[in-house]
C-alpha cells in the first residue's frame, strides 16, 4: 500500500514539471511571436514614415520651378540633395541607424500632362520605393493677381442755344399798314473746361478665398524659418512641408489638440500645425 502511494505520488510529481515546462515553451513561444509582430510593425511603419518625408520634401522642392515641361524628360534629386538645400533632415531607421543618403533619392518622370514620382529609400539593409503621380498644376506655385487701375479724364461739354422773337411795330397814322418785324438772335453757351484732377477708376480681379496655414517648426526649421506661413485655396489639397532641425528625426504634425497630420492636408478653416520630433 505504502508503495503504490509513493508510485503515485512520483508520478503526479513528474505530470506537475512537464506541464510547467510546457506551459513555459507556450508563453516563451507567445511572447516571442508577439514581440516579432510588434517589431514588424515598426519596421514597416518606420519605413512608411521615412518614404512620407523623403517623397514631401522633394515634392516642395520640385514646386521651385526646377522641373521641365518637355515629355518624357526627368530629374532625379537624392536625399544628400535634398539635406544640403535644407527641405529635410537625416532620416534613420527604427535602430536609429542614419539611411543611405545617396542611394535614396525622388525622380520625377513627365508623362504627358503628369509626372509620375519615384521615391526610393535605403536604411541600413532594407529598401523599399512607391509611385505617385500629380498633375503639372499640383506642382505649381500660384501666385496672387494684382488689380489693375483704369484712369478716366474728365469732357468739356460745349451747348448752342437758339431763340427766335418777333416783335410787332405800329405806325402813328392810319393810313400806313401795321409791319410786323422778325429778329431772331442766336445764344451759344460754353462750358470751359475745369482744372480738376483726373477720374481715377479702379478694378480689382475676384480675390480668392484662401484658409491661412502657420507652421510651428518646434525648433527645426523650413527654408532657414522656425515659423513658416503658407495660404491655401479653399477645397484645395496641398501637401505637407518636412522641417529640419539638427541631430532629430521628424516625425509628423499636430494641431493644438493632438490631432496628427501627415502627408497631406485638405483644411477647411486656418490652422497651426506643430512639428513633433524623435
């Protein structure tokens, strides 16, 4: 009897470690698999973010006027490039290793009444790339009409007047027949002309309604400015400057209620925009 207890005892003993030790391989193999989605996805989100800042910075750049008209003609600008004219900072991966500043760089091709953008990046040993494509108008800076003056000079007004009278004169005798004398007398009237300044007449185009963006740089910079104001068209979608600032990496904009905006914006009233950095 003695024994049989003790068999068992051992046995319940040996089921107790082998289901600890696999609920530890569970767990173990659980937590790892969590932790590689999680890396994943900052991986990829890093990679993502990065692509954004290349591909804005260099589309601002492009708006200055540097890209040709002719069909199928092309202009490549790499991320060296685009730091040395300040459009933006160094860009490093989710190890905070710097990407390859001349391998990585934004071409854009004209096809017809577009361009189609290539933007390519390579951070330590990843790349990734993706296409967009805009209209040659999205890549135009528009500039305000300036009204234009009409002057006017004043008319002299020059008027004739004519009056006829006739006037009866009767003789003292009877014997003479009454004459009746005509006289018609002409009055002209000039108006001079008087020594007043011209009339000056002014027309102004329709102005368009525009929503004011003010961008808060947070201690970066956008074309050498910490506070950086642009003006949209209203229903007009633009897309999103990239500051710099030394030794940061940017990381998107925010309202002043948190909200995050990257890429593009489409406002439908003026707004402040925050720069955030890592």
């Amino acid at each position: 009897m003695y024994q049989e207890d003790n068999k068992t005892s051992v046995i319940k003993t040996v089921l107790s470690v082998l289901l600890f030790v696999l609920i530890f391989i569970l767990a173990v193999k659980l937590i790892t698999m969590v932790f590689n989605s999680r890396k994943s996805y900052l991986d990829n989100n890093n990679m993502e973010h990065n692509i954004n800042s290349l591909q804005n910075a260099a589309i601002n750049y492009f708006k200055t006027g540097v890209l040709s008209n002719e069909d199928n003609s092309t202009l490549k600008v790499t991320l060296k490039d685009l730091m040395d004219k300040e459009y933006i900072s160094e860009l490093k991966d989710e190890y905070k290793f710097i990407c390859s500043v001349d391998d990585s760089y934004v071409e854009a091709l004209k096809t017809g009444n577009e361009y189609r953008i290539k933007t390519y990046l390579k951070c330590n040993n990843k790349s990734d790339y993706v296409y967009t494509f805009l209209d040659s108008e999205s890549l135009k800076e528009k500039k305000d009409e300036e009204p234009t003056t009409t002057v006017v000079p004043e008319t002299t007004t020059t008027t004739t007047t004519s009056t006829t009278t006739t006037t009866k004169v009767a003789t003292t005798k009877t014997t003479k027949k009454t004459k009746e004398v005509t006289t018609t007398t002409t009055t002209t009237t000039t108006t001079q002309p008087r020594n007043t300044e011209p009339v000056v007449i002014t027309t102004t185009k329709p102005v368009i309604e525009k929503w004011n963006i003010n961008y808060n740089c947070n201690g970066g910079t956008i074309n050498g400015t910490p506070w950086y104001h642009t003006g949209v068209e209203k229903g007009q979608e633009i897309i999103l400057p990239v500051p710099v600032k030394k030794g940061y990496t940017f990381w998107h904009w925010e309202d002043s209620t948190g909200k995050v905006y990257s890429g593009s914006l489409k406002p439908t009233s003026d707004i402040t925009l925050i720069a955030k950095w890592y």
